[in-house]
C-alpha cells in the first residue's frame, strides 16, 4: 500500500500488493507480467476486481491507482493481488494487506 490511512472519495492513489511465492517465502519475479487484479474488498461488500498494471516487476509488485468512484465506503479495506500471470507462468495471488478508510469531516 503507497498510504495506510485513505479518505471517501480519493483518487490517484496507488494501492500496492505484491506477490510472495508461498514455498521460497521470496518475491515472484513479475518482469514478464501479461495480467492480473489488484483485488479490492470494503465493508460489507464482495471483492472488486481492479486491471492492475506492474509495478516493480522483479520485486513481485503491481498497482491499481483509485479513480472517482473507488474509495466510497468508511471502514477497514482489504487489498490483494489476485490471479497474477506471467508469460507461461501463474497464476497467483497474494496475501492480504489491511487499509483503513476514513469519512471526510462535515
């Protein structure tokens, strides 16, 4: 995550997740990435997926960078990276990483 603490209606920010290959415990190298979702989850709500775009390829990183629309709900978020793929390689998917949302003052 580029911030731990978002606000409703954000936008232009980035959500990082990366991809650790569960055996090794090490970064999955990204650098030939074809597709794959940052998976978005807020309270109460079924996850979104998101066409997430690379990041830092060898570092097993991708992003999705919010929109109008996105961040629309206070409350604690979830985000992961989800169906993951590299040329001949994949899929996979990543652990969870926890943000918070916060209302805007009225």
């Amino acid at each position: 995550m580029a911030r731990d603490i978002l606000h409703v209606g954000d936008v232009g920010i980035p959500i990082l997740v990366q991809v650790i290959d569960r055996v090794t415990k090490q970064p999955v190298d990204l650098t030939d990435f074809v597709s794959g979702f940052v998976r978005l989850k807020k309270p109460g709500t079924a996850p979104t997926n998101k066409a997430a775009v690379l990041h830092d390829g060898p570092n097993g990183w991708i992003k999705y960078i919010t929109v109008g629309g996105d961040i629309d709900t206070p409350g604690p978020w979830k985000a992961q990276a989800y169906q993951v793929t590299t040329t001949g390689d994949g899929p996979w998917s990543g652990d969870e990483d926890e943000f918070l949302v916060r209302a805007n003052l009225s």
